[in-house]
C-alpha cells in the first residue's frame, strides 16, 4: 500500500482550501477519491467526471487526465452542474460530480431536489470540504449540509472516515442504483481503518472496538477520532467501543439498535456536523421512536453557529471535535 506520513508542521496557519486534516507523523494517502474513479472508470465507460472548476481541489483532475473525453468541466454554475448532472444520468450515464459541500447543498440544493433526486436519477455527487475541514469560515464551512441532504427523499447520504473507507465506497456507491451525497476528503488523506480489519459496506454500521463503559458513534473522521479517545480512555481504564456508521441514511437502525441496547453505557454521538439535523438526531430519532432511549445520551458536535476562520487544530479545540476535547468531555459526563 503506498502510504506516506505528514511532515511537521511550524506554526499554526489559517488552513488552506486544500489542506490535509492528518496529524503530524499520522500515515496518508494521495487522492484515494481520485485514484479509485480512475481504476473503476477502466471497466465502466458510462461513468463521467463533472465539476464545477474544482478539479484540482476535489482530485477529480486524475479522472480528467486518464479520460479526457468523459470529462466535464462546467465552470463556476453549480445549479448548472447538477442540471446537466441529471441529463447525463438520463441518456445512461452515471456523473460522479465533485465541488465543496457548501456549493454543492447550500447553492445548488434546489437542483439537487428537483432535478435528481425527484427523478430517482443515478448521479454521485463527491463534494470536499464537509463540516469543520477548512479553517476559511462561514463561506466554505459546510456544517450544515447533512441536515439540508437528509431532508431529500431516497438520497443516499455517506461520510467516510478515511482513505481506506473512500477507496471502497466508490465502486459501491456506483453499483447503487440512484442518487447519493457522499462528503469527500480529498489531498493527502488519514489512513487508519485498515488496522481494524475493516470493509465499507454501504449501508452498514461496522463495530471498530468494543467496550463496556461507553459506546462511540460517529462517521467521517470522527472516527477517527473516536478510536483516539478510545486509546486515550483506556490508560484510566476506561474501556471504550466505537461504531462507525458511514452511512447517515438509510442508517444501519438495526446494528445501532443492537449496540445501544446493551445495557449501562454512556452513550455519545460524534460527528464533524451541526448539532442540528445530522448523525445525532438521527439516532436519537431511532432511539426515541423505538423506546430504546438510554439513560445517559450525549452529542459531540458543532455548534449551531457560523463557526471562525483560523487554523483547523484550533478551530477543532474551540469547538470540541479535538481528541483532547472530546476525551476531557467524555470524563466529565462518566
């Protein structure tokens, strides 16, 4: 497996648009997102690249490159892209289309509703930049784009948690027939799945570690975080278990429904989303509505706020989605 670890950083900056989430010595991938549509695209001629003069900055220029001729550039109209998105999906085509998450929900969630989704049609759209992943504030934050992509009806929603996670989900979410939101991290990408023995089924809600005293839900790098925690927990023999849920809908009700029913745990969801509308009140929509509420139930999100502009490790300390965070708050409710 071609890995490379991040390199040191000096000082802390305001992030980038393109810039990684991986922690110093952390192991990454290059542009799995990108390199995994370049592979399935060899054995699927119907599949076609679109975006919205983000290429670059959602590594679909790699697709750009291998097929030329099944590639398509739309410029700056994100309304545009999901349009023709869905033209495209109606003459047998399935567009992967990629720009941020803020364009791709907020700007152009109209065409996504009513072009696409109404019409059950077969477009995938990647969209960077999810949640807390750049430190360029309000404009590019997309903290909200679950609640917006939740609310369509027969969307498919999935948050990864890393490059092994991507890597999998792509020829899955293509084999799906109809539309689906997937959040992309995108450049040099955390790899820590495949220590657990781990395969994306879409859908599933996988269990990383078990423990006793408090069970972890979360998707997308959260995981990642969580798995921190876990580690962090158990050297004051806290023992800790982490369900991924990569799927955010349809959610895996039964494997949560099975986790949560055991008996004395904590119970937290952790996602890199508002507090409002994403993973959280899903479960606890599904734990309230089938009378499995626990005793003890807590979130780990984001704020319902516009969130500050700033260096992302700083931004994730503020805001409580750090693993030094998010082990102090754990402790306090234990």
């Amino acid at each position: 497996m071609n890995t490379t670890t991040t390199p040191a950083k000096p000082r802390l900056t305001t992030s980038a648009m393109i810039a990684s989430i991986a922690g110093e010595g952390q192991r990454v991938k290059a542009a799995p997102f990108g390199k995994a549509l370049v592979e399935l695209g060899r054995e699927r001629p119907e599949i076609v690249g679109m975006t919205a003069d983000l290429a670059k900055y959602t590594d679909l220029h790699l697709f750009g490159q291998a097929y030329p001729e099944r590639f398509f550039q739309m410029g700056m109209a994100e309304q545009l892209l999901m349009g023709a998105a869905g033209g495209m999906a109606k003459e047998g085509f399935i567009p992967f289309v990629t720009t941020y998450a803020v364009f791709g929900t907020r700007r152009a969630f109209d065409f996504v509703h009513q072009v696409i989704a109404e019409e059950n049609l077969n477009v995938k759209m990647c969209c960077a930049l999810p949640g807390l992943t750049t430190g360029y504030g309000p404009s590019h934050q997309a903290t909200e784009d679950l609640a917006l992509m939740r609310g369509i009806p027969g969307l498919t929603i999935v948050d990864p948690c890393d490059a092994l996670d991507i890597e999998q989900a792509v020829p899955q979410i293509a084999d799906h027939p109809g539309p689906v939101y997937m959040r992309l991290l995108r450049g040099n990408v955390p790899l820590v799945l495949d220590e657990y023995d781990y395969k994306f089924e879409l859908g599933k809600a996988k269990l990383l570690r078990d423990g006793q005293d408090v069970l972890i839900i979360s998707s997308g790098f959260m995981t990642m975080r969580s798995l921190e925690v876990a580690q962090a927990l158990e050297k004051d023999s806290v023992k800790a278990a982490v369900l991924h849920v990569p799927t955010i809908k349809p959610l895996d009700e039964a494997t949560i429904l099975s986790e949560v029913k055991r008996a004395g745990r904590l119970v937290v969801v952790a996602e890199n989303h508002s507090v409002i509308g994403g993973l959280g009140e899903a479960v606890a929509g599904l734990l309230l509505n089938t009378g499995n509420a626990p005793k003890q139930f807590r979130q780990i999100a984001l704020p319902d706020a516009f969130l500050d502009a700033g260096a992302l490790p700083t931004l994730h300390d503020r805001y409580g989605i750090s693993t030094e965070t998010m082990t102090a708050r754990i402790k306090g409710w234990l």
